[in-house]
C-alpha cells in the first residue's frame, strides 16, 4: 500500500468543452411603411459562416495519433514528487521521459497556496515536445487518518476510513466533496482514495498490517465498505476530483504488507469472493480508475502477483466486472513484493498482462522503466499494440470518456 510506503503516499478529469454558439444577424427595416400596406418583417440574412468557430477538440484516438511512440509510452508511467516540491528525478521524468502523470507523496503542512505552487511547477511543464500537449494527471493519498498527505492551511484534517463509517453516507459525502474541494483548489485531479479493502472483523483489523492496523477500513463488511467507500468517491467526482478505488481484489485478510515484506499472500479471495463488492459497486456507479494490488492471490492466481496476472487484470477486472477504466498499479518500484524482478521487468510485465498506468514512488528507477517498455515496443508488435492500447485508455479516460 502506496501511501505508507518511505515516500508517503502509496483524477476522471473532467474535459473542458468549449460551447459557441453562432447569432443570427438581422437587417433592420429602414422605415416604417404606410399604415394601409402591412408591416414589413425583418428578413433574417443567412449567416455563411460562424464568425467564430471554436476548433472540434480532438479525439482521444485524434490524440494518440499525434504522438510519438515515446510520448505514449509516457502516458503510461506516474511518478512520485516530494509533496513540498519535486526533485530534480521527478523533473526529469516529466521533462525527458514524457511522464503524462504524477502524484505527491510524502508530507505537506504548507496549505493549499504553497501546494497549487508545486503542482504550477510539474503542469508548466506540459508541451509539445514532453506531452505532446496531453495535461498531467496530479494525485495524491488524501485517505484520512494516518494517510492524509497535504495539510496545512486550505485543508481540513480528514479522519479515519473506520471513523468515516459512522457517519450517514450524505455526511460521508458532503464532508468529501469539501475534501475534494480543497484538493481541486491545489490543482489535482485525482484522489488514490477510497480505500474498498474489506477486513473481516475488528478483532483481526490489528493483524491486518496493510489496512486494518491503520484503521483504513470503512467497516467490517463488504456491504458497509460499499456503501460508505461509495459515498466518498461520489463526493470526491462531485467535487472534481477522480477518485481510485484501491486494492484490488482486496487487501483486507493478508496479514504482511506489500511495501515491506516479499512473498505477501493471501489465501482466502476467490474470483466470486463476496469480499470483491465493494469493487463491483464502484464500478458500475462509474468509477474510472482502479488500482490493483501486489499480493499474490493463490486461490486465483498463485503463479503472478495482482499486477503480472491477466487472470486478475483482464479476466476478473475487464471481463467479470466490465471495468473499462485505467487499471493503475500500486507502487512497483520501491514495495518490498517487487524485488525479486528486474525493474525494466515489472513494467513490461505488467503493461503485457493488462495493465494501463504503472505508479512508481522512487523517480530514479523511471529510465530504466520506461527504457524497457520503449524498447520493447520498438522490436516487439504485439507489445506496441498493447502499449498503444493502454495510451488510448489513458487518453479517453483523461478526456473524461
């Protein structure tokens, strides 16, 4: 889990769609005629042309035409940046490797202003010759409780997920849609939140290292995490802000965490666990993001962790629950779970098995990431069509599609 990870942590955005309308133009009577003739009516003058026509905006596939290989290998990649202003790796994988997106991770108690002054910075680098124009995706771990990353001024002090379930889900969503308020009023478009992790009862929540131990949960069921989980992420859109629902297929009965420990398992979740409703909900209330865990899940696919496993990206997310959203990764560059893979491997893999964005915490490792998936593209086919799928995803997505 992303937002407890060293780096601290570990949107659909809406398009602006510009309306014109062309005015009629009327040519006046020049007199007014006798009394005993009728009235004449003005004669409406046929307008040739909209004097100003606004240009059709582009089509996400209009889009992915226009950039390179490069820069939709880009698209797939977010990048950590300090929450007090990024560092010059960060800079540079925005700048020289086209990262389309970025989250902040860490700590701020500096307040919005100070905020919306770092996310100017990373934005202002958006061009032709980084993005191809394409704006950046910013997000951020604004859960609650302990994984809450930007304080200060400007900000409320949001409580627990357990303590968010006791409150009415219309509470439950005003109270987020002012927390997104405060986010958008930052300049993000995103929010790595709600957390739909269900853990079974309060009696295990302490041994439950990733969720429960940081009282992350919004209840002990899959019907209150649905609920409550639900009526954050609605206030969350309300406000502006996309929210991602997180960890699918659930991280609520492991016991290690992914970010620390290797060989994390669980044993329990199946591919029509009653424990995936909360996922399911989200989903076809419209959710466009969805992140996957690290976990390797043994009952459905012991031989892949979550992210190298097309059972669980394609099969259970695309296909048994129609998910059509960006499938986004936990953190797969300083999480303990990934360390037995190269880091060139863990991008291709999980581009290759269905994933859409992949989310690093440590800036450094992006060349070698994003090297190995250019690479491969450039030799590889069927690789560049998978690429170029995950772009168009992005892409449509972004676009509020």
């Amino acid at each position: 889990m992303l937002a407890l990870s060293a780096a601290g942590g570990p949107p659909q955005a809406a398009t602006n769609k510009s309306l014109s309308a062309a005015r009629a133009e009327f040519l006046p009577a020049t007199s007014q005629p006798p009394t005993s003739q009728p009235a004449a009516v003005p004669r409406a003058v046929p307008e040739p042309a909209a004097r100003h026509t606004a240009a059709a905006a582009p089509t996400p596939a209009q889009q992915l035409a226009r950039l390179s290989l490069a820069q939709r290998v880009g698209q797939l990649f977010m990048v950590a940046a300090t929450a007090t202003g990024a560092d010059a790796n960060t800079m540079s994988g925005l700048t020289r490797f086209h990262v389309g997106n970025v989250y902040l991770a860490g700590r701020s108690r500096a307040g919005t202003g100070a905020t919306a002054a770092v996310v100017r910075r990373m934005t202002a680098t958006v061009s032709a010759a980084t993005t191809g124009g394409i704006r950046l995706a910013v997000a951020t771990d604004q859960e609650g409780g302990f994984v809450q990353v930007l304080g200060g001024p400007g900000f409320s002090t949001i409580p627990t997920a357990l303590s968010q379930g006791t409150q009415t889900t219309a509470a439950l969503q005003a109270n987020a849609r002012v927390w997104g308020s405060q986010l958008r009023a930052a300049g993000l478009t995103m929010n790595l939140a709600p957390v739909l992790d269900t853990v079974p009862s309060r009696q295990f929540a302490p041994r439950n290292a990733p969720i429960g131990f940081f009282a992350r949960e919004y209840g002990f069921t899959p019907q209150a995490v649905s609920t409550h989980g639900g009526a954050f992420a609605a206030g969350m859109r309300q406000a502006g802000i996309a929210p991602v629902v997180k960890h699918f297929p659930g991280l609520g009965r492991v016991t290690l965490n992914t970010d620390t420990t290797r060989n994390v398992k669980d044993t329990v979740t199946t591919r029509t666990d009653p424990y995936l409703l909360p996922f399911r909900t989200a989903i076809q209330a419209g959710t466009r993001w969805v992140m996957v865990s690290s976990a390797y899940y043994t009952r459905i696919d012991a031989g892949h962790i979550a992210p190298f496993s097309p059972l669980i990206m394609r099969t259970m997310l695309r296909s048994d629950l129609h998910f059509t959203g960006v499938v986004l990764s936990d953190d797969l560059c300083n999480a303990a779970q990934l360390a037995p893979w190269a880091q060139g491997t863990r991008a291709t893999s999980f581009i290759h098995a269905g994933g859409t964005m992949l989310l690093c915490a440590n800036p450094r490792a992006i060349p070698a990431m994003y090297t190995a998936v250019l690479q491969l593209a450039q030799h590889n086919p069927a690789f560049a069509a998978e690429v170029n799928a995950a772009a168009l995803k992005v892409l449509t997505v972004k676009a509020g599609h």
